[in-house]
C-alpha cells in the first residue's frame, strides 16, 4: 500500500517532540521533526510553578510545520503526562495558570481529603495510586487557595486535550488521562460525583471521555492545501507508550524508562482490591480499555538534576557512575524529599546520612547511587506485582528513552533477576502514531499494530550478570517501611 504519515506531538516535563509516524504495510517508522526542552514559568500573582501554555504551544505549531515539510500527513495527535490541566472561561480563555504537579501547594491537601473521603473508599472508586499530586489534590488545593478559578470556570481539560482544543477547536476529554485523574470510576466508567464535590469542582466543566482513536475536528492546512484531522491518541503519554509495547505473555513487564518510570502489567480487569491499595497500585484506562495495573516511580528526573546541578553533561556523568564502586550506598527514589528538592546531590547525601551510610563522594558514585536506587525500585514492583497476580514475571520490557540508559538497563536486570527486553526507545511516539493509524483504518487493532512494530524495531536482550551483595535488598526494604508506616505521613509531600 501506499505509504500513511501522522504527526505525532509527545509532551514530557522535561521535553517534548514532534514527529512524523510512517506505514508502508511492511514497515512503521518514526522520524523526528522537532525537539524542544518544555518552557515552564514562574506565575508573578501566584508564585506557583507553571507550564508556559503559550510556549509550548509555539512549539508544538513549529514541530507540525517541520513535520509537514518531511511527510503528507493526514492527522495529528497529542499526548503527554497526568494530573495537570487547565481551565477555560465561558469565553474559551485561560484562567488561572497551568500549575505543575512540582508545585507544592498541594502539600497537606490529600491528608485533608482522606479526613471526608477515607482513603479505602477513594481507591474503591477509582483504583488509582496515591499520589500528592494527583489531580484530585490539585483541584482541592485551587478550590482552597484560587476559589476564583473554579467558581468562573466553564471548562476544564486536561493538558493534551488543551492542546487538542488550540490546534482544532473541540472541547474533549480523552479517555485514558480521565482515569489517572482519581475522579473518574474504575466500575462506574464515569465521573465519581462525590469525588468531584470533594474536589470542589463541577461536573458540568467535564466532558464525557472519548476512545483513543476519537476523531476531534480538523485543523488549518499545513500545506499542499490539505486540512490536518485532530485524531485523539492515548492522551497519557503511559498510553501511548505501553500501545507501542509487543507484549507477548502475561508474564512480562511494561517498564517505560524517562524523568519519571511506570512498571506495570497489562490486565483485561483492573486489580484493585485492599492488598493492591496497601501496595499504592494504580488501574489505568489504556488502549482498547486495556489496564494498565502499574505504579509510578521516581526515574531519571534523579540524573536529571544532578547533570543540571553540576552543569555537566549526563553522557559524561554515566561514563564515571559505569566505573564508580557499586552498591555502596542507595536511597528509596520515591522518598517525598526527591520530588523536587532545591538540590539533588544535598538531598541524596542527607538521605545516606540520615540512614546510616557513607554519602556518595564524587560524582560518579552519585548517579550510581541514583541509577542502583532505580534498579532496586524496579525489583521492588516486581515482588509486588508477582504477589497481586499469584504468578512470576519471568521478563521486563523496557521501553522509552531511558532504554538508552544501558547501565541503568544492566542493573535492572541484575536487580530483578531476570532478563530485560529493551525497545522501542521512542514507544510514547510510536503509540500514539499507531492509534491514530487505526483511526485511519491502516490498522484494524492494536494487536495488528503491535504485530507490526514486533517486525519493524529491533529489540536487544538484556540478562542478570552480577547477584546484589549481601544486605543491599534488606537494606532497601526498610527505606521502603519506613516512608509507610502510618507515622511516616508527615513525610508524604516535600519539604518547604
């Protein structure tokens, strides 16, 4: 057949992408078109921490001309990380900023929700992670502080289905990012109404979700006089990523490795009974209304930091952690002190102080102690997950752009004890271009597209090669106790 081109728009808080997915019936192909480091802002009224909307869209508007100059494209789609939003007035205008999930005016707010709502009973309804920041939270911390923004507010959409409204009009809400939300029923499949009073928000500012694959509208010509269709993707960019995945058994993994990691399986039926809430495990609407049964974790926005802090380059930085000594010394990632602390390195050294163990000297020894912090992380899901489904994992699929982090990789591997499958890199890109395809009719399932990707993008196997040292497991389990036990809740949002 005769080749098919989309536009793919993938969002990530550290950087985004614009890029061109090609189908020739033999082949899918990515190509990127334009790269761009996300533009936050600090907002003078609030002082909160923000996402620059205008920014990011001049970005997004540049990536598409690029995109059309390498490709006739017939759609576009958007997809990008949770929990943040925006609201609309009456008149389709901004109101307020688009604060980020970093800001920490959420702090407090998911104890005062669990004070009207217990703890048990949200998870029932919605069988989402714990998190401060979810959107739950952030809506209630506006409603507290901001209550002008709500009590003006007509519409309130989630980033990428913001971003779908400036290319084409449509007010929406896509499925997949609903449900990360914390307000939208993991059994009802609608929004939860007490949750949303909680929150102080109206249901009349939500639309009902649309499918991944959800036709929006059309956009201006790019070119060659040819409108561009608006195609809803799996709008969480988690979505996109694992639709991109050639899971092949239920005993693999999902891990997608960037600034944050979500290790999970994918499920026909959600898991989330009280066993799986004690264990903080999230029931995320995915493609095709597979779950997605995962948890976040802290991922390499850790190295992020420390390359930024240091001002050096993270090539450089991974070359001296390849040669540090190993497992010296090791933090629990998902500690609230890493959110987003003034500096990295001061957090992780006062971390290994508090707890006993040397701090990293040198900056190898810091991103190794990061990147082994990260490895153990991973086993830890994976014990838990094996538990939760009754079965062993017997390989993990990593995928994203930390697939390119082959330390990282050998030490997962090392860690979890069993082989890790690395590929697709660009997984979020190819995901989202593979829905929209379908959308086109080009394929007639997910599993027709991922039978395709399987034969389009090499994978490298990954096997264990060294058995941690003695204690390091132990170790790591009582950081893990002590940020969840009942009198470690103070510590569950970053300090001041």
């Amino acid at each position: 057949m005769l080749e098919r081109s989309c536009a793919a728009i993938d969002l990530g808080a550290s950087s985004g992408r614009v890029a061109v997915v090609d189908c020739d019936g033999e082949r899918v192909r990515v190509r990127e078109a334009w790269r761009f480091a996300t533009p936050e802002r600090r907002d003078r009224e609030t002082g909160y921490q923000c996402w620059d909307l205008e920014g990011i869209e001049r970005e997004i508007r540049a990536g598409l001309t690029a995109a059309a100059a390498m490709a006739p494209l017939e759609s576009a789609g958007v997809d990008g990380w949770g929990v943040d939003h925006v609201f609309l007035d009456a008149h389709h205008d901004t109101l307020g900023p688009a604060v980020s999930y970093r800001d920490d005016r959420t702090r407090g707010v998911m104890e005062l929700v669990q004070s009207r709502v217990p703890a048990k009973e949200i998870y029932r309804r919605t069988g989402i992670q714990f998190q401060p920041f979810n959107t739950l939270y952030q809506l209630a911390a506006s409603a507290r502080r901001n209550p002008s923004w709500l009590a003006r507010a007509r519409h309130l959409l989630m980033l990428p289905d913001y971003f779908h409204f400036r290319l084409c009009g449509a007010i929406s809400t896509e499925y997949t990012n609903a449900t990360t939300t914390q307000l939208y029923g993991v059994t009802s499949d609608d929004w939860d109404d007490d949750l949303l009073a909680i929150a102080g928000v109206s249901r009349d500012l939500l639309t009902t979700p649309v499918q991944p694959g959800t036709l929006l509208g059309e956009m201006p010509s790019l070119g060659a006089g040819r409108s561009l269709r608006v195609i809803a993707p799996g709008t969480h960019d988690t979505a996109s990523a694992v639709a991109a995945i050639p899971l092949a058994s239920a005993e693999e993994a999902f891990l997608i490795s960037g600034t944050w990691s979500l290790m999970g399986v994918e499920s026909a039926l959600p898991l989330c009974d009280e066993r799986a809430r004690q264990l903080n495990f999230s029931n995320e609407g995915g493609v095709e209304r597979r779950y997605r049964v995962l948890q976040n974790i802290a991922g390499l926005w850790l190295t992020q930091c420390i390359a930024r802090e240091l001002g050096k380059p993270e090539a450089s930085l991974l070359a001296a952690a390849a040669v540090a000594s190993p497992w010296l010394s090791s933090i629990d990632p998902d500690d609230p002190r890493f959110l987003n602390p003034p500096s990295m390195i001061a957090a992780i050294r006062d971390f290994c102080a508090e707890t006993g163990q040397d701090e990293p000297a040198g900056d190898g020894a810091l991103v190794r102690c990061a990147l082994e912090s990260l490895a153990l992380s991973y086993r830890r899901v994976k014990d838990e997950l094996e538990s939760l489904l009754g079965h062993s994992l017997t390989r993990i699929r990593i995928a994203g752009g930390g697939g390119r982090n082959e330390l990282l990789n050998q030490l997962a591997a090392d860690a979890c004890e069993v082989p890790v499958i690395v590929g697709p890199a660009e997984s979020s890109l190819l995901g989202n271009g593979c829905v929209q395809l379908i959308a086109l009719g080009v394929f007639a399932s997910l599993d027709e597209a991922r039978a395709l990707l399987r034969r389009s993008f090499a994978t490298r196997e990954v096997e264990p090669r060294r058995s941690l040292p003695d204690g390091v497991r132990e170790r790591f389990r009582a950081f893990v106790r002590r940020r969840r036990e009942p009198d470690g809740a103070k510590r569950e949002h970053p300090p001041a």
